[in-house]
C-alpha cells in the first residue's frame, strides 16, 4: 500500500525488525536440529533396554536373604527365600521356594544361584536380612558392605539374626502367613505387631552404627522353633565387627524402654507376697553424662513410666494407697534391674545408647576424643532414678 508523504510524494511502507533478528532465527533452527540428532542417537539404547527387559512370569521375586557360614572350605552359604507369582490373582496359596548356595565371596553365591533357575531373580522386594548366630559372631561388616554397595538391593532391609541358622528362619512356613516372608517383615518392621522385645533396624541404619564411634549396632534374634513357629525375645549387642553380648528378654524389654518413647507392655510389681501387673501407657528416658576434666564420669538415668493395673492376684480392695505402695515397690526394683543392664553395657565395652557419641559432640579434640572416652568408660559411675505413676486400677465391669 503506497503511503503519501507530506510533499505529496508517495513512498513505500518499511519494516524495521530487531538487529540480529536472522541470526536468532537461525540459531534456533540449529538447536532444534541438535535436538532431533540427540533423540535418534538415544533411540538404539532404549530399544536395547526395552529388549532387557523380562516380564512379570519370567521373574523370581526374592523376599528374604540369609547368610551362615559355609562348609567345606567354602567362606559364605546364602539362602534366598523366593516367591513365584501366580497366573490367578485370586489364588490364596502362594508358592515359595528356598535356595541355598555356598561359595567362597557373596557375589559368586548369587551368580551360582542363577545358574539353578530358569527365570531372572528379582531383588527389588527384598525386604529382610538374615544372619545366622554363627556369622554374627564372626563378622558383619564384610556382609554389610557388600549389602549397601549391591544397586538391586534397598537400604531399608530390615535385619536381623537367625537361631540357630538363617537358612532355618527362612524355610519357617507360619500357618498365619498368607505371603511369604511377611510374617518377618511384620514383627521387625513393627508395622504388625508391637513387641517390647524386638528392636527395628534398617540396613542404612546398621551400616552407619558400623562406622559411628561411639555408637553400637543392637539386632534382634529371631529363634526358629519346629517348622512353623518361631520367637523373637532376645537381643545381639556387636562391636563394629561381630556379636558381642547377647540380652535375654527381661533386658531387651528394658533396653527398648531406654532407647524408645511409649513402649506397650506390661511390668510385674511385687506387693505383701502378691503379684500384680500393670500396662505401660506412656515411657520415657533420658540420661545426663557429667564428665569433667577430672574424676570419676558419672551418667544419670531418669525414667518415667505412667500405667494402669491389669492384673491382680489379690482380694483387696484397689485403694488409692495400695497403688502407689505397688509404684514405689516397682520403682526399687527397676532400678536395680537398669543399673544392672548398664553395668553390663559397661564391663562388656558395648555402647547401644550411644554415650560416646554424646561424649565427642560435647569435645573439640576429634583425635583423641574416642580414646580418651574409652579409657574413662570403665570407671564410669552409673545411677538411675525411676519414677511410675500408677493412674488407676483398670475397669470392671
């Protein structure tokens, strides 16, 4: 369209665009052209992924792992517990199988192991880890290591050891476990039951306390009985390389009660030669370690307990009274029954609770801070103070 100027001329209509406006356009082309390149260049490395991959009936899906020690020259035996999945959902019956292989690392047992199945061994529904009792006092951290450097392998394993062998736990066929393994996932996770004497421990959580000074690995011992049935009450104290102590259930119940809020169980208090029971509502410890450039260190429990009496082998009238006789007859005995425990913690060098970590974080010498706590361990001076609170005497109806 002609456009008339002021003299009367006409001109033409110019369009101004930006300075480098071709080079933009220009370079842009070029990056979308990269682009496309990139993409067909990747393609033949997704087709080969996709080519890896196995379908769901060609795969054994490992629930369980067990590691004992091997025979016959052989360093390692290990046990996978695997669940075969089924064409029908709907089945309730579930197919579980128990490998067992022995080799002189742990990587070569799993390769053997592939070698004895016809479908590729799945990991990634692994969820427990079992040490036999012999193992355990032998060495954990080769194990360890070797468990969080595998990529197929998740560091939320719940671990534990096995009585009197891993591969034992792992044949175990609980009549109430509808998918395999699941009744030991359960009880260490607690996400079933709640016992006062199993401790839950994951995998990165173990391999830490491995490395941590200061802090030492407690696992709980889950103890086969017959084919169907099994226990856990007891506990494994280590070093940073294998079984030290071992805790029977009276002190793995009050071991969980210093290391864990709100314990749910029960406590026996002793009263004119009757015994009652009451239930722990609420619980909670916490400790104070005085440790001056000079003197004895000394470390101070306080534990309080709340509950409510459950049980009584007696005809008397529940009294306000004869509820609190029964609180301070418990409290005398607790804490003879805590000192006791960490007086073994002590002459057994064993530190669950973590008071050499607490001691380093308060030190600025990171050298010598864990030498010198180990050199005063020994005269560390234990009291403990233990206040329980008998609410009330439960209902009747």
């Amino acid at each position: 369209m002609p456009l008339v100027r002021g003299d009367g001329t006409a001109g033409a209509i110019v369009l101004l665009f930006p300075e480098g406006r071709e080079g933009f356009v220009m370079k842009k082309t070029w990056r979308r052209k990269a682009a496309l390149a990139g993409i067909l260049l990747l393609l033949p490395l997704l087709s080969g992924c996709i080519s890896n991959y196995k379908d769901i009936d060609r795969r054994m899906f490992v629930t369980a792992i067990g590691i004992d020690p091997g025979s016959g020259g052989k360093k390692f035996r290990v046990s996978l517990k695997l669940a075969l999945p089924q064409g029908d959902p709907t089945k309730a019956q579930e197919r579980v199988a128990v490998l067992s292989q022995e080799a002189d690392s742990l990587s070569e047992t799993l390769r053997l192991l592939k070698s004895r199945v016809e479908k590729e061994l799945d990991y990634a529904h692994c969820k427990a880890l079992i040490i036999g009792e012999e193992q355990a006092r032998k060495d954990i951290l080769h194990i360890m290591d070797w468990v969080v450097r595998r990529r197929d392998m998740q560091l939320i394993l719940n671990v534990a050891v096995g009585s009197p062998t891993a591969e034992q736990v792992l044949k175990l066929k609980p009549s109430t476990e509808q998918i395999p393994s699941n009744s030991l996932i359960l009880s260490l996770s607690r996400q079933g039951t709640e016992s006062p004497f199993i401790t839950s421990v994951f995998s990165y959580r173990l391999y830490r306390n491995l490395f941590e000074p200061g802090l030492d690995p407690v696992l709980t011992i889950i103890e086969a009985r017959g084919k169907t049935g099994f226990i856990m009450d007891r506990m494994a104290l280590f070093d940073k390389h294998r079984s030290r102590l071992t805790l029977n259930p009276d002190e793995a119940r009050l071991f969980n009660l210093l290391e864990r809020k709100n314990v749910q169980t029960n406590l026996p208090a002793r009263y004119d030669g009757k015994l009652y029971e009451y239930y722990i509502e609420t619980s909670k410890a916490s400790y104070r370690l005085s440790t001056g450039d000079v003197g004895r260190p000394r470390l101070t429990y306080k534990v309080s307990i709340a509950g409510i009496l459950e049980e009584s082998s007696g005809e008397e009238t529940m009294t306000q009274h004869l509820l609190e006789r029964l609180a301070r007859e418990s409290e005398e005995k607790l804490e003879k029954q805590f000192e006791e425990l960490l007086r073994k913690f002590r002459d057994s060098e064993s530190d669950p609770l973590g008071w050499g970590l607490h001691y380093g974080a308060r030190r600025f010498d990171n050298r010598n801070e864990m030498k010198d706590w180990k050199e005063r361990l020994p005269d560390l001076e234990i009291k403990v103070k233990v206040k329980v609170q008998i609410k009330y005497s439960g209902m009747i109806r």
